[in-house]
C-alpha cells in the first residue's frame, strides 16, 4: 500500500497542527502539538463500508461508519459519521502495518500502541 503525506500541517487554530496521510483505502490524520506529540488521531478506512475510528487523549476511542449522504447529487447532502459499534481490531491493525514503511516512525508507534489498545 502506498501512504503520502497530503500537503503540509495545517493549523488547526487551536495549538494543534493536523497532518494527513492518505493511501488506497485508509487516510489517516493526526493532531499534533507545538511539541509534536499526538493529542487526536482518525483513520478512516475501508473493509466493505467506510469507517472511521477515532481516537483523542481527552475521549479516548470512538468507532463509526461513514453514511455517505444521498445518492442523488440534486440532493447534494454531505457524508456523516454514525455510531458504529466496536471496531475490528486486527483488520484495523493490518491496514496500519501495511502502511508503516511509509509512515514517520513515531507516528506508527504510537497509533499502533493505541491501537494494541482496542477491545479483542
């Protein structure tokens, strides 16, 4: 799988910069502090149906699947994010392992420890 950084860090306007890494099937965002140390992640993927899984050190996780508004474009009604249930551990996992070549190797530490985190 092939993982690049879009753009640069963003300021979020907040004290936090947010960086986003995209590949086929999985996009991933963090929040970082002036430090650079991870406040919030999302990684939004796909195994069947969009999801997206949440994690911030504030909340912790939260796990949804991504309703992708009306299928007629007259509508034009914009992607919403819906509870979700417990996330797929493992499959989760792979998709990260598989883009950790590409990712900073801080940034991959530290997602999969929080990930390691989530419920069997």
């Amino acid at each position: 799988m092939s993982l690049h950084e879009i753009g640069e860090g963003r300021d979020t306007g907040d004290g936090l910069v947010r960086r986003w890494f995209a590949a086929p099937h999985l996009d991933i965002y963090v929040w970082q502090d002036a430090a650079g140390r991870v406040r919030r992640f999302q990684l939004c993927y796909e195994l069947g149906v969009e999801c997206a899984l949440d994690w911030s050190e504030t909340e912790g996780f939260t796990h949804h699947a991504v309703d992708g508004g009306e299928s007629d474009p007259a509508r034009n009604r914009s992607p919403l994010l819906v509870p979700d249930g417990a996330a797929n551990r493992a499959a989760i996992a792979a998709l990260v392992f598989g883009v950790r070549a590409e990712l900073p190797s801080a940034l991959y530490d530290f997602i999969s420890a929080r990930i390691d985190e989530l419920p069997h």
